[in-house]
C-alpha cells in the first residue's frame, strides 16, 4: 500500500478513536473540569517595597546626628510596614562617597537619603547616573531633577541654649567645639553667642575647629582645651557625647547636640539641642509612593514644623533663666522671633544686618563670619 494512504489511515484511526472516547465520556455523564487559574482571575499581586537606602557619616551608635537620622530611619519603616524596605551604610567617608551612592543606586534602591554635607557634590554626579533614582541630600544647597535639599534650623536650638549659657556662666566666657568652617556651623556659633548676649551682653565666645563630625578623642580635647582657657559652658557641632562628658568630668556645664545626651553627663547637661528628621523621612518617601516626589527643591524646617526643640532643661538653671529660654523657643515656634534679627555686626565691627531687619534665607546662606563677641578669625576652608 502507498504510505502516504498508511498515514492517512492511521490518522483516521486515532480520530475515531478518540471520537468513540469522547462519547463515552459523554455517555458516564462526565466532563472535564476547566484548570481553576482558568475559572477565577488571579489575585493581583501585591506592589513591590519600594527599597530606600540611608548614607551615613558615622556609626549609628554615635548618640547624636547618624543615630537621629537612624531613628526617623526608623520611624518610616513603622509608618508603612512592609510597603517598604529600607536599609542603611554608615561611616562613609567623603571620599568614599561617590562609589557607596552609586552602589545602592545600582542593587534598587529607588530613594536614597545621604545625609552629610559633604556629600553633595558626589551625589549629584551618580543622580545624573541613574535619572530614575530620587536623590535626597541633607544641609546641602545644589538641587537637580530627580535631587533635591533637606535641611534643619540648628541655629533656633543653639540660640535659645545660648540664652541658657549666658544665664549660667561665671567666667561670661563660653566654648564651642566646632566641625568645619561652613555656613551651617558658622549660623550655630553666632546664634549660640547671640542669644547668651540677649541675657548677657559681656559674653565672648572662644571656638576650637576640629575639623570632624565624629572622633571622641578629638572633641574631647578640644572641649579640655577651651576650659583650660576659661570657658564654663561649652556647645558642640559635632556628633558624639564627648564636649558633655569631658565638661563633667571638669565640673563645668555642657549641652547634647541632635538627640537627648541627658544620661551621658546628667550633672553638666543643662538642656538636649534635638533634631527629628522622621515627619521629613515619612513625607519623602510618601510622595514616592504616590508619584508627587519633586526635584529641584529645598526644604528647611525648624521649631516651626516640630523638626527642633530644646529639652529636658536641668533644674539647676534659674527660674528666669528657664522662662526666658521657654518664651523665646515659643516665640520661634509661632514666628515673633528669628534669632537672626538685625542689627548684626560681626567681630571686625561691620555691620552685616540693619537694624530691624530679619535675615534672608539667601543671608544666612552665605553666613562666613563670627559676630561680636566670638573670638578670632574664621579659618580658611569650605
């Protein structure tokens, strides 16, 4: 026979084959059943976390600025649960920097927090990398399409613990163990030594630049170093307990910086200069999540928005003392008062703000001098 006639006979066999099959299927009263994916539509399936990672300048243990910015970290992963996932590198150095940003940009971080000066220009270089990563940078003030600026009024709290100091000092000689001779820092020591001369107006101000956010031993000695010259309340722009536990062991008086140092050095902690960057954290990552997330912008809150406060005042300060610091942290909170009020003249004798005028936002910016009353010259540096 042709095979080709032996295939098509074959064929035929099989479909009546099956044919018979299918009837007696149909003849027991059976049927079969549609796969159950078929019947009902799928579950859609959950949105993935959005992945959001922190650059960190030193170790979260550090009792000040890293650990606050840890705890509004922490604060967001509370506010949305498993919508988000989060994740953290710390004591990244500067010039490290560029490499750790453009790393967590590349495992899917989508928002990425970094959280120091002096990573500014590194983050804006990996935000032209990756054009669909949101960029945040902390005190910076260089913005671009998917990176914008956050930043705190340090200088409401140095202010009003300024007024603190000078209702506290015997010497009328204060300290300040200061970081690096930028704008931000700068604004702090002048809003110190101004609102001490609200309340005191022979105040003078000595200040030793460590040229560090975070080295105890470093802090440590310089806090020594201005007792040793007669200062009797020191303040810090830097990040560890040191200045109020060397000013302890000294017997002097000292403030905590970014969170509550209160049990570090409770005999010479006089009040807590305290940063909350979780309400900023919480509307960050909400506006990616709904697609409102903006770049090119900058935002500075203050005692105003609940990001600064002073606290737990020790009950060693005097009553007048104490209602004059809490009138004037009110006054801030509701606007009657910007620390940075002229007249403002500096240590040369210049005037730098009239009389009556309330510094810009643009001034205080630029802000490269000590006021009256502080001691030396600014050091060279950016």
């Amino acid at each position: 026979m042709n095979p080709w006639n032996v295939r098509n006979l074959s064929r035929r066999a099989f479909a009546v084959a099956g044919l018979a099959s299918a009837a007696l299927l149909v003849g027991c009263g059976k049927k079969e059943e549609a796969p159950a994916a078929a019947k009902a539509a799928s579950a859609p399936a959950p949105a993935p976390a959005l992945k959001a990672a922190w650059v960190y300048i030193g170790p979260v243990g550090d009792a000040g600025w890293t650990f606050a910015h840890d705890q509004g970290r922490k604060a967001v992963e509370a506010e949305f649960g498993d919508k988000l996932k989060t994740t953290f590198v710390e004591k990244v150095s500067y010039a490290d920097g560029e490499r750790v940003i453009r790393d967590l940009a590349s495992q899917g971080n989508k928002l990425i927090f970094a959280t120091s000066f002096g990573y500014m220009d590194a983050m804006l270089k990996v935000a032209g990398e990756f054009p669909d990563v949101k960029f945040e940078h902390a005190t910076g003030y260089k913005t671009a399409a998917n990176m914008r600026v956050y930043d705190s009024r340090f200088y409401h709290d140095a202010y009003v613990s300024g007024i603190i100091a000078g209702g506290m000092t015997k010497t009328n000689t204060l300290g300040f163990v200061a970081s690096f001779p930028i704008p931000e820092v700068l604004r702090n020591i002048n809003a110190f030594t101004l609102g001490a001369q609200s309340v005191n107006p022979k105040i003078r101000t000595r200040v030793v630049w460590v040229s560090t956010w975070f080295d105890p031993e470093k802090e440590g000695a310089a806090a020594q170093e201005l007792i040793n010259k007669g200062a009797d309340v020191l303040l810090q722009n830097t990040d560890s307990t040191a200045v109020l536990q060397t000013a302890e062991k000294n017997g002097k008086y000292a403030f905590g910086w970014d969170s509550d140092m209160s049990s570090f050095a409770p005999k010479a902690h006089l009040a807590s200069n305290i940063v909350d960057w979780g309400p900023y954290y919480k509307k960050a990552v909400k506006e990616v999540m709904d697609g409102t997330w903006k770049g090119e912008q900058r935002t500075i809150w203050g005692k105003p928005e609940g990001t600064n406060d002073v606290i737990k005042m020790n009950e060693v300060i005097p009553e007048a003392t104490r209602k004059k610091a809490q009138e004037t942290l009110d006054g801030i909170k509701s606007g009657a008062i910007d620390p940075f009020t002229g007249p403002v003249v500096d240590n040369a004798g210049k005037e730098r703000l009239p009389k009556g005028e309330k510094a810009s936002q643009e001034w205080k910016d630029k802000v490269d001098f000590y006021v009256k009353g502080v001691e030396g010259k600014v050091p060279a540096g950016k």
